[in-house]
C-alpha cells in the first residue's frame, strides 16, 4: 500500500508548480522515474538519500524537461531535504520508478 501511495502522490503532484515532495518513498520514486524518462545513468553509488539527490540533479544540470510534469518533478526534487532513511522501501520506490511503464499515468 505504501509504494502506491508515494507513486501517486509524486504523479498527481507533478501536475502542479506548487507542489513538494514530504517524504523520502516520493523522492525514491521520483528519482526512479526521472531516471528512466530522462534517460540519464541511474548512479548507484550514492552513500545516503541526500547524496542520491545531489547526484540525479547534477546528471540533471543541463537536461531540458520534455514537459511540465518533469519539470514539476524535478522542481520538488531540487527542494526537498532528505532525511537519512534508506531502508527497503526506499529502494523499492527507485526500482518502480525505473521499471515504469506508463510514466505519469495514476
């Protein structure tokens, strides 16, 4: 039930610019599904949530968003502080990100 809860929250906020990420299940899968929709590297050596976060932005740095809803995505990203939780269902939501099919679809 978590992971479906963080997936939606992060695909219904990314329809608006003023939304943010509250907690670290929504970054994992935000993180997860800019990943596969940008075709960036997923770096996989990343020592806590917040180094995860500053990695994807700076593979990020000059990406241009193919629309509002990565944009959004990659907005709450920037301003979301991690706490240090890393446990399974953090990794989880990565991996439903990355294994998306229907990227931004409830």
């Amino acid at each position: 039930m978590v992971p479906e809860l963080a997936r939606q929250a992060v695909i219904i906020k990314s329809r608006w610019d003023t939304s943010t990420m509250t907690g670290n299940y929504e970054m994992g899968y935000a993180v997860g599904v800019l990943t596969k929709v940008t075709g960036i590297m997923y770096p996989a050596d990343f020592a806590s949530p917040a180094d995860l976060k500053e990695k994807i932005l700076e593979l990020l740095k000059n990406y241009e968003p193919k629309d509002e809803q990565e944009a959004h995505t990659i907005r709450m990203l920037k301003y979301y502080e991690p706490d240090d939780t890393m446990d399974e269902q953090f990794f989880e939501m990565i991996n439903i990100g990355l294994a998306e099919k229907t990227p931004w679809k409830r």
